[in-house]
C-alpha cells in the first residue's frame, strides 16, 4: 500500500453500488419503482454482499429502488 493512502476519503461501497444501479434505471433495466430485489436478478453470486449491505442500512428488498438512489451519504453508525 502507498503511504497517503489512509487519509484520502475512500468512497462507500454503497456509493458504488448505488452509481451501478442509477446505471441500471437510466438503461431501463429496471424501474424506480421496482423493488430492491428485483436488483438480484442481475447481481446474481455478488447479490448476498449487497443484500447484507442494504439490510444494513435498514432497506427491504420490498423497498422500491427510488429509496436507495435518494441516498445523499452513507455513513456507518460507529
């Protein structure tokens, strides 16, 4: 690891994933309105990483997508 490293701000991997999915709505393959699990259909092995995060930060996967990209900052509770 190169020394500076550390102290840059390292974007949040649901930072991400939520560019990924925002992704996934402008081409159309889902909707905003869709739910989050819908989103597993096109994640397939990687989709239990995400799920987990998701639950995390306390979403459903009955939640409609249009929840997650109105995240403006993910922030763990430390």
């Amino acid at each position: 690891m190169t020394e500076g490293v550390m102290n840059q701000q390292v974007a949040h991997p649901m930072e991400k994933f939520q560019r990924q999915v925002r992704s996934l709505v402008q081409s159309k393959a889902v909707k905003p309105t869709d739910h989050l699990w819908k989103i597993a259909l096109l994640y397939g092995d990687e989709w239990s990483y995400w799920k987990k995060e998701l639950q995390e930060f306390d979403f459903s996967m009955q939640d409609p997508i249009s929840d997650l990209l109105a995240v403006e900052t993910w922030e763990e509770d430390t």
